[in-house]
C-alpha cells in the first residue's frame, strides 16, 4: 500500500488495513475517496452576519417571502413591509434601497434576464395577481386573479377567526379563493405560478398574460398537499418544473404541459423552495435544512442542519437565539453567478443566510 492509499484511509476514519486484506480493501476504499471528492466539489460554508444596514439596524422586517439575485450580484430580499416590501442589499451585504412601488406580499419571486433588460416577476400571496416590474419598481404586467379560471380555485371557508381567536362567520364565504406562493418563468417567456396555500394547481400564462391552462392539484396522479414553490428545471431539454410538495415531504418533476414525471427525492424536511443553477438544484427545507440535488435526484450536499425541533418550521426564532449557519425555517433560496447560495427564512424579525461555495 502506498503511502497516498494510507492517506486516503485516514481521511475516511478507516484503519489501514493489515497486509493480507489490502489488495480486497483498496477498491473499495478509492471508490469512497472519489465519493468524498464530489462531495468536498460541492461543499459550503456559511458566511455571518454577511448583511448590514446604514444606520445600524439589525434585522430585515417579518419575512414570509422569497430571495432572488441579479446578474450584478444585488440580492432582493422580500419582506411583509408595505414601505420596504422588496429590499435590496449589494454583494457584500450592504443594503443600498428599496424597489418602488414593490408590494409587501411577494410570497414568491424571481428575478428574468431579458433581451430588453432583467425583470421582477412576483407572485402575491394577500392580492392574489402576478407582478413584472422593473428592477427599479416600474410595473411592465399585472394579471389579475380573475385571469384563472374559478374552477381551479378553492372556495373561501364559511368561518374565519375572530380578534379573540375564536371562530366568527366569514362574510366572504364560498367565494373563490387564490392564495399564490411561487412562480418562474420559462425560456420562452410562458408563467408558470402555484396556488400553493388554496388549490395547490400550477396555473400557466403566455408572456403577455394570456391565460393558458392548469394543472396539478391534490387529485392523482399529482396528488399534492401545499406545492409550496416552483422552478424551470432547466437542466433537462426540454425543461420541466420543479416543485416542493412540501407536506408530501417530496420534491416532485411535471412537464411544461402539465404531465407529472414522479418524485425526484422523498423523505425531505418539507420542501418549502427551489433553486437550479448548472447541474444543481439547492432546496430549502422549512423544518431546518437545505439540500442540494444533482440531476439524478442524489443528494450532493447537505448544510444549516437544525437538529432542535423547537427551532425549526417557526417564524417566531428570536435573533438572539440564532446560530451562525444553523437554519431555522428555509422559505426561499437562491444562487449568485458563483454558485453561493443564499436562503431568506420564514421570521418575524428576517433572515437571510448566505453559503458560500467552497
């Protein structure tokens, strides 16, 4: 055995194997050293306290949203704040505006790359339509929720609850309801946006907002339960969707029209959003993880682990209580041009984590 052979053992907490048992050992063990080389290919560490704000603040707003990044490296940040619903922050950390006109319930957006620029396009939770601004605030396209069609739509519940936390009669009752959670755009230009939080159906516009069909739900062979966010996988060709089915637990492949293709990975901390870049998909898991797939569906990276089960799938984790890395409740990721990630969490005071790629 040579003396690398003895190397690659000891970085993998094998012993050296005694002189009879090298020769049936040492495939077998180069085979786990390529293994920890790929994984090693893909390894991130976190970066702390990464953001900072001019006049010291210390935390974002109350984030229930999304984080998309620009061919510049800008990261937009949304956050529930009717003056400040989309923050910008440049790539060193340092926050320099906020979008015009942004609204405060962008549950989910990506930022476009176009041949007449680069464009916001947001799905808003409270509202109900579907946004294209301008990465300086202007609006280029507004779909209203009247633009999907009321059979797709769940109906509105007969109760709701009362200031004193009690069930009272809902006045909109029976009404057709749209709560939008996420969205993408596609190579040419068609929306595909999820009811995630009613219906759980995918709704497809053209690129001027022309509505064109729907699909998915929680009927098979779909069968979902709160497809929480969406993505152009376009590391197929043709491209296909990604989607969090999160409370299936599963992370699940559709085409562009609508036919479902299976679970791409199973057993997952409720896949709550999804990003792709390269050969890679990144997940944000909202009960503490994010995990990055490669095309076949193998996990090639796992990191901000959260093993305290009160900490995880909460909005309520207090900055005090943060640990450096450690996620608490992923709801959006994304990557830069250099394949670091970052991750907004689901929090009353906001969070953002970035991983840079090592």
């Amino acid at each position: 055995m040579t003396v690398h052979d003895e190397v690659v053992c000891r970085v993998l907490q094998f012993p050296v194997p005694s002189p009879p048992m090298k020769k049936l050992l040492l495939p077998a063990l180069l085979v786990a050293a390529v293994s920890l080389s790929s994984v090693l290919a893909a390894d991130y560490k976190a970066v702390p306290d990464w953001y900072s704000f001019p006049d010291g603040k210390k935390v974002i707003g109350n984030m229930h949203g999304d984080v998309a990044v620009a061919s510049n490296g800008e990261v937009y940040v949304s956050v529930m704040d009717p003056k400040a619903g989309l923050q910008v922050f440049a790539p060193d950390g340092k926050w320099q505006r906020n979008v015009p006109n942004a609204p405060p319930d962008f549950h989910g957006f990506v930022i476009h790359k176009e041949a007449d620029g680069e464009f916001i396009y947001g799905a808003r939770l409270g509202a109900g339509n579907i946004l294209k601004l301008t990465l300086d605030g202007k609006e280029v396209l507004n779909i209203p929720s009247s633009a999907i069609p009321d059979e797709f739509k769940n109906k509105t519940p007969k109760t709701k609850k009362g200031p004193d936390g009690k069930d009272v009669p809902n006045p909109d009752a029976d009404k057709p309801l749209v709560r939008l959670t996420g969205m993408d755009v596609a190579p040419n230009g068609d929306l595909f946006v999820t009811d995630g939080y009613a219906s759980s159906y995918v709704h497809r516009f053209d690129k001027t907002g022309k509505y064109l069909k729907s699909f998915g739900g929680t009927k098979e062979p779909y069968g979902f339960k709160t497809l929480h966010k969406i993505a152009i996988d376009t590391r197929f060709d043709p491209p296909r969707i990604i989607g969090c089915d999160r409370e299936n637990k599963r992370v699940v492949h559709m085409s562009l029209d609508g036919e479902f293709l299976g679970a791409i990975k199973t057993d997952m901390l409720r896949p709550a959003a999804v990003a792709i870049q390269g050969d890679y998909a990144a997940i944000g898991e909202i009960a503490g993880r994010v995990t990055l797939l490669d095309k076949a569906g193998k996990v090639v990276a796992q990191f901000g682990t959260n093993d305290k089960a009160d900490e995880v799938a909460t909005n309520k984790v207090a900055p005090d209580q943060w640990r450096s890395g450690i996620v608490n409740a992923p709801h959006g990721v994304a990557f830069d041009a250099k394949g670091d990630i970052f991750v907004s969490e689901y929090n009353l005071f906001g969070r953002v984590h970035r991983f840079n790629r090592e």
